[in-house]
C-alpha cells in the first residue's frame, strides 16, 4: 500500500470476536485490542504504563477465520489501515470512531505456540468451510512468562 495509512499493532483481543453479514451477504467481524505501553521514567526510575484500545474490522473469509479462531485474551499481530466512521445518534449528537481495517492477522507466538492449518479455498456463496470439518488456526494457546518479563 502506498497511500502511507499503514499500522501493525501487537496487543491482547479484549473481547471474543462478533460475526455478522450484511445485506448482500458479506461476512464482517469486529473485536477488540488493548495495546500497552511500558517506559522507565528517567526522573523517578519507576516503570509506568499507559494502554490504547482500539476496534479492528476484519471483512470476509478473515472476517470467519477470526469469529472461528481467536478468543478474549489472545495475543495477535494486526496490520491494516486506519478508517474514521461517522454516524449520528438517534438523538442527533455526531460520533466519530477510528478503526483498523485489518488486511492481515495472526497469533503472536512471542510467549505462545499456535497450530495453524490453511483453508481449503471456496468459491463465492460456498459458506464457511468450518461447517464441514475443516481443521482450523488455534490461538488462544496459555502463554508461560518469567517474572522479569512483562507479556502486556
């Protein structure tokens, strides 16, 4: 992409994807990501912290690949690009929000392990190849962390 609205973000799924389809039939999935910070103050030599959160959107065979796979609390790597949506409320107030647009996805396998399988490919209106057995990506594997390691 050369229209320079690229981000990647490594951060922990706040809560489990939600799978829906528009009119036309377009699978969409929406979930959240918490993404921490953590510094040394050089005045005080504490360690502080400070955390973003951010809605990704994930659009067709992604978007059921990640209502399938990830869950509350995994760790993912997110590149996409950034959208504002605006809407207006029913009470006429004007909301803004800017999401990520995901175009790839994965596990982050920093303090984890993950078993991934490819999809078989499908045509247009052949439905999610889950249904009928296909073996599928799992990350949401528990991660073991050392104690002068900080995962989050």
């Amino acid at each position: 992409m050369a229209n320079g609205n690229n981000v990647v973000l490594v951060g922990n799924v706040t809560r489990d994807p939600e799978l829906r389809f528009t009119p036309s039939g377009q699978a969409t999935a929406t979930f959240g990501l918490a993404v921490n910070r953590r510094w040394q103050n050089r005045t005080t030599q504490e360690w502080e912290e400070a955390t973003s959160f951010f809605d990704v959107v994930c659009w067709r065979e992604m978007a059921e690949n990640v209502s399938e796979t990830l869950t509350k609390g995994a760790r993912v790597i997110v590149s996409g690009r950034l959208e504002q949506r605006s809407w207006e409320t029913p009470e006429g107030d004007k909301r803004s929000r800017v999401e990520i647009i995901a175009d790839e996805l994965g596990p982050s396998l920093r303090w984890a392990t993950a078993q991934i399988s490819k999809n078989e490919r499908r045509g247009p209106g052949e439905g999610n190849s889950y249904a009928s057995g296909a073996p599928r990506a799992t990350a949401g594997v528990a991660p073991t962390y050392s104690e002068d390691e900080e995962p989050f």
